[in-house]
C-alpha cells in the first residue's frame, strides 16, 4: 500500500514550478502556520511525532525547542542536502519533482524556529536537483515568498543553496556545518550541539530535505491526520528508495509500519530473474544487514528494525539476491568508507582501511580463518570510539556481514578464492 | 604495516598532493567576479565562499592550479594552505588538466549488484583509457565515483562538460551496448558545438578568455535532454522512477 503525503504532487506536469505547485494548493500551509504563534507551531509538530528522515531518527519538534529563543547571534536552519548515503536517493526526487515544498517546509520551520537565513547545502554531484531547486528559490523570491517581509507578514527570510564539493562525511551535521563556513567538511565534537552552536557560530537547526518536506502536509492537515498514518512510535510516511535485485526499483512512499515483505514483493514486484532475497540492507548502506528471512518477517518502522538489530537509518533499501557473494559485497561497502573517513579519529582512519584490506585479501582469496577475528575485534574497537559516527557505520555492515554470512567468509579462505566465481573486481586487482 | 613512504617514492601520495600551475596569473571574467560579488553578500563571513568560488574557477578555467588557488585565496581573504586543504579535501576539484567531458561511473553497492564492472570494462575499452585517463584528444576524462544518489537508474554514469554551466547530467541504468552508444552520440554532439576558449594565460589576456556563463547546453547531453529527465539511456527506459 502506498500513499501519496510527500510524493503527492510528483505526478503533475511540471510539477517543480512556482505555478504547478500553487494551482496544487501550495503555499498555503505556510500562511496557516503564519496565524500560529512559533511555540504553537513547534508543539504542533511535537505532536505529529514526526522523526528526521536523515538517518538518525530524531523527534523533529523536540530538536527545535533546543534552539534558544532570545540569541546575540543570528540563528540558521541547514537543509541537509547531501544525500550520498549509499542506496539512498529520496531526496533528490523531492528536489527534482517538488523544490517549492522544500522551500514552504524551510519558510515553516524558521518562522516556528525564529531563523531569517537558510542554507540548502546540496551536494556537489548533483545536477538537475539543485538547478531545480536555484530556479524554485529564485521564483520565490520573486513572488515574495521570500526575502524581506515575506508575503506582507514583517518576517524576514533568506535562503541561500550552496553547492557542496563531494564528500560524504559532509552529510553528518557538523561536517556540512564547517563544509559551508569554507573549510574541509570534518565533523566536530559534540557538545556543543549545532542547536546551541552551530553555523557561524550560531544556534543551528539541521533537517534533512525529506523532515523539511513533511511539515507543510502536517501543518495544512493537522497532527491528528498525520497519525492517521504509520505506528503509534512511528507515526507518518516514509520515502524508501529501494534498489539493487528487485524488478521495480524507484522512490515508495509508504506508511511506516508496512510489512518489508509488501515493500519488496508488492510495490517493488519482486526479486528480478525469479531469484530469492539472501540478504537486504533495510536503512542505507551503514545500517546492520538483514538475511532474506529476517527481511520477510519485518516490518519497515523505527521500533520492529530496531528489535531486529537494524535500523531505519535513510530508508535506501538495498536487496541481495542468492547470487550475490556477500564478501565481494562487503568488499564494496568497504572501500567506500575507506575512502571518506575524514581521517580525524584513528580507530576510523585506520579501521575502514583495515577492514577494507582484509576483505579485499579475503574475497581475493588470500583470506586466513584468523582473519575473520580480527574483522570483529577491529569493528568492536570502531564503535563508539570516535568524534562522529562514520566509524560506526562502517563497522556495522562488517560485523553484521561475518556474523551472519560467516559459512560465506569462511568458504572463501577454505577454497582459496572466491567461491561464488565472481570475476575479480578493478578494485581488488588495482593498487590502493 | 608499511613505513611511511614520501611523496617521491609513492605514486599515490604525490597523486594526492598534486598542484601544478597554468603557467601564469589567472583573474575571473567579468560574469564570475560579479557572481562572486553576489556571492559575499549571502554568507557572513568570506571564508565561506571559497567553496563556491572554487565551482567559478573550475567552469571558467577548467581545473584548479597553483594560481587559482592563490585567486581564491586573495579573493577570500584565507591562507592560500587553507584553500589548497579544501581542494584536496573534495572529490570534485580537478587538480589537473581534465577531457572537455568528464564522466563519472559509479561504482558502488547498487551500480555493481547491476553490472558496473562490466560497463566499466566496456567504457575502458571503448575510450582506450583507464580510470583517472583522458583520451588524446582531450575529449573525454574517466572517472568512479561513489554512489550517486541514483540507484533506480543502476549502473549509472554522470556526465559533465566542466567548462559549462549547469549541465550535469545522469544516464542509466547502462550496460555494455548502450555505454558505447553514448560515447559515440557524445562525441558527435562535442564536434558540432565548439569546446570552450581556453583558459591558460596572463591576466591581460583575461577578456577573450573563458567567456563562462550563460554559455549554451550541450545539446542533449542525456537522452532526457538538455536539464531534461535523469534518465533513460540511449535505447533503454529507465526501470526506476516514483511510484
Ligand atoms: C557519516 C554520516 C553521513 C550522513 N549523511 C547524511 C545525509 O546525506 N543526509 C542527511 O540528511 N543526514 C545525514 N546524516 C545525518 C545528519 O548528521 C543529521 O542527523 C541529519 O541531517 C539531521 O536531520 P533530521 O533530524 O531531519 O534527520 C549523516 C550522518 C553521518 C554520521
Ligand atoms: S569518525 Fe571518521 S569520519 Fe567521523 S570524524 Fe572521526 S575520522 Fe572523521
Ligand atoms: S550505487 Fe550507484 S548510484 Fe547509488
């Protein structure tokens, strides 16, 4: 079952104009949350239960009522833009397909929050969705729906959307936050949190594209409503995007709480070439990895992944098939966290290296049984030792991997390469 | 565990310390510094602009030199090691001389699980270059890249013609067949429309260089077209899509 909060207007001609997205009834949800005082609206949001869509789940409302009210330096809201999590692209059809709720979120979150300059930090890869978006923020401007004394309400707001320079680990919130005051995008240490010192030096909101997307839904039809949708701890939509062995891959808006299996079987029509799911990696590519089975048995919200030992994390599903090698696999997820630690914290820098090695050496079949040791002790001594938490997220996936797929890793070093006759990858033969 | 080795010794490090210079002074064209201008005004501080002026630089002169960074810093009031940490730090700042075209494949979980590795086998092939080459005539520069928040449109391959503005663009999902096509489409379009004026000289040069923006789209760079649709190669519908 899908339902259509978010991707409600993805369907009308040209949907990311000024002019497609007022004739759908947009901007109105803002003049609704214009007539609310700001504690009003946050506590209205606060009972929505709504959770941020950028992996870490948190209460929306309850991150805003951190930002002091009264500041002697000026507050800013952070759209994080900067999708790179792998398996993971909602927000860039958001951003495609409908730029002008992004902005109607951001006008509703800095008028609840009291913020007059937003950033959009998107990331640098990205083409049509931020020339979408600069071409969405300049017909707002020129509407007067942003800028000074928006729409004749004596509130003030900028939006600025800057063009990041690639790197993932500008996705974490403190990242992005030096990213765009010009430096390299290392995460800092928290506290401070960006709510009390963030950007510039100043109270800072962080929302990921899709959190910012939901309010004006929320605002227009009510908490209430919103619950309608979802679990009681997870209530509302979620953006999937599912890719990898499945017929139908693509963007799902679906009620949190929805059977994976419906996800998979249903919406995305299976599993392609009539093969069976081995594995599925629910959240993105950090989060714990589930088998076939598990994935059957779940249902896709915060809590039922939780009691599976895996996580929502950014809802980028990615589905394994029974031909796929689980080391080669790991091996992949691998190499990516090596290359974007940031390189700060040692048991991250040198950590994803290792790991990265040793399934290299392992799915190139050099791999000894001690190795599969090391692999767990190494991510056990990533965890939770760092300023952010890429190491975790590279530490996750490898843990989970041996521990569930350990029959694969150890079939791997018994035949002496690898087993699932896979064509060694550029990869593992180059020179890193 | 290896002793360190320096730049001298290892390929890769100097690789990653790389900075070689345009051979003199750079200035921007009149439509960058004004959008630099602009630019200054939407930050509170001037630091934050070296990533955006960083994105000038490299459409108006093509890739980053020991002079742009000394540009920018200037421009942006920060230490010219400052700057050069921030280049090295992103992927997407060329550190030298790059083809008129720039095409990154990605190579991660989703691209590979549908066959990447193949159409790189089949990119390599065709353009008779490596990952990180550029073919002789300079046309095209070949590249991986992690995943592109693209997945439904597996393997995926971005395409940019750096000197442009605004024409990235994404073509899948691709395989072997649909890769050499698009070379060849590529190829004719980059021969009907002139490349952009080169960019390397002294700054009293500056008024016929890089003319910037607005400049003209590539025709039809995606199937999709010019800002058109991200996807669909050539011959192929994309399987992805909101549902
Ligand atoms: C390594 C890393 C990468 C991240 N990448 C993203 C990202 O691309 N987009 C995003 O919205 N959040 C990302 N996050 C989460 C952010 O730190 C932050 O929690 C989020 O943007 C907050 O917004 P939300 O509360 O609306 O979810 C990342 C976190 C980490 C540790
Ligand atoms: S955990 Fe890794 S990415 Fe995060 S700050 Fe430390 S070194 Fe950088
Ligand atoms: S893995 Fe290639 S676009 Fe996501």
């Amino acid at each position: 079952m899908e339902v259509k909060l978010l991707t409600r207007n993805f369907d009308r001609p040209e949907s990311w104009t000024l002019d497609a997205y007022e004739k759908a009834g947009g901007y109105r949800a803002w003049k609704t949350a214009f007539a609310l005082e700001p504690e009003a609206l946050i506590q209205l949001v606060k009972d929505s239960g709504l959770r941020g869509r950028g992996g870490a789940g948190f209460p929306t409302g309850l991150k805003w009522s951190f930002v002091p009210k009264e500041s002697s330096s000026p507050k800013y809201l952070c759209v994080n833009a900067d999708e790179s999590e792998p398996g993971t692209f909602k927000d860039r059809y958001l951003l495609e397909k409908d730029p002008h709720a992004v902005i109607e979120g951001i006008l509703i979150c800095c008028w609840a929050v009291g913020i007059h300059h937003a950033y959009i930090y998107v990331r640098g890869e990205f083409g049509l969705p931020l020339f979408r978006l600069r071409d969405a923020v300049r017909e707002a401007y020129a509407k007067g729906y942003l800028g000074h004394d928006v729409d004749g309400h004596g509130f003030d707001l900028e939006v600025t959307v800057h063009r990041g320079g690639g790197a993932y680990i500008c996705g974490e919130e403190t990242g992005l936050i030096e990213s765009l005051e010009g430096k390299k995008g290392q995460p800092r240490i928290k506290p401070p949190f960006p709510a009390v010192k963030g950007a510039f030096g100043g109270p800072t909101v962080v929302n990921n594209v899709e959190t910012i997307t939901t309010l004006p839904w929320i605002v227009e039809h009510g908490a209430a409503e919103y619950r309608k949708f979802g679990t009681e701890k997870s209530p509302g939509t979620k953006l999937f995007s599912v890719s990898g062995h499945v017929v139908r891959p693509g963007v799902y808006e679906i009620p949190l709480g929805l059977p994976c299996k419906e996800l998979v079987y249903d919406l995305c029509g299976g599993i392609s070439g009539g093969r069976t799911m081995k594995a599925n990696i629910p959240g993105g590519s950090s989060v714990p990895v589930l088998t076939g089975a598990e994935a059957e048995a779940v249902n896709l919200d915060y809590e039922s992944l939780a009691a599976a030992g895996t996580m929502l994390g950014s809802g980028g599903m990615i589905v394994l098939d029974d031909e796929t090698c689980m080391v080669w696999t790991l091996a992949v997820l691998e190499k990516f966290y090596a290359h974007e630690s940031c390189g700060q914290c040692t048991p991250c820098r040198e950590g994803t290296g290792w790991l990265r090695d040793l399934v290299y050496r392992l799915e190139a079949g050099g791999g000894k049984s001690c190795d599969l040791e090391t692999i767990l002790s190494i991510t056990r001594n990533m965890m939770g030792t760092t300023i952010c938490v890429l190491a975790d997220a590279a530490a996750m996936p490898a843990a989970s991997f041996v521990q569930k797929f350990r029959g694969e890793f150890e079939a791997h070093v018994g035949a002496g390469h690898c087993p699932m006759r896979r064509r060694p990858a550029h990869f593992l033969t180059a020179a890193h | 565990m290896q002793p360190f080795a320096t730049p001298a010794e290892d390929p890769a490090l100097r690789e990653a310390c790389r900075l070689e210079s345009m051979g003199g002074p750079v200035a921007f064209s009149a439509a960058g510094q004004a959008e630099l201008e602009r630019l200054f005004t939407r930050y509170p501080t001037r630091e934050a602009v070296v990533v955006p002026a960083l994105w000038i630089a490299q459409r108006e002169f093509g890739w980053i030199s020991a002079e742009v960074i000394t540009l920018v810093s200037g421009l942006c009031g920060v230490a010219p090691s400052h700057v050069y940490g921030v280049v090295s730090f992103y992927t997407m700042f060329h550190r030298r001389p790059r083809g008129r075209i720039h095409l990154q494949l990605c190579t991660n979980l989703s691209c590979q699980l549908r066959g990447a590795e193949h159409v790189l086998n089949c990119l390599r092939e065709k353009l008779g270059i490596e990952l990180g080459g550029t073919t002789a005539d300079g046309l095209f520069s070949l590249d991986e890249v992690e995943c592109l928040a693209a997945c439904e449109l597996a393997p995926v391959l971005q395409v940019t013609e750096t000197r442009r503005a605004e024409n990235d663009s994404l073509v899948g999902p691709l395989d072997g067949e649909a890769a050499r096509i698009l070379i060849d489409e590529l190829r004719v379009q980059a021969e009907a429309s002139p490349a952009p004026v080169a960019s390397v000289g002294p700054v009293a040069d500056s008024a016929h260089r890089c003319p910037g923006v607005p400049g003209d789209m590539p025709t039809n760079m995606s199937s999709g077209g010019v800002r058109g649709v991200t996807s669909g190669g050539p011959g192929r519908a994309s399987s992805g899509g909101a549902h």
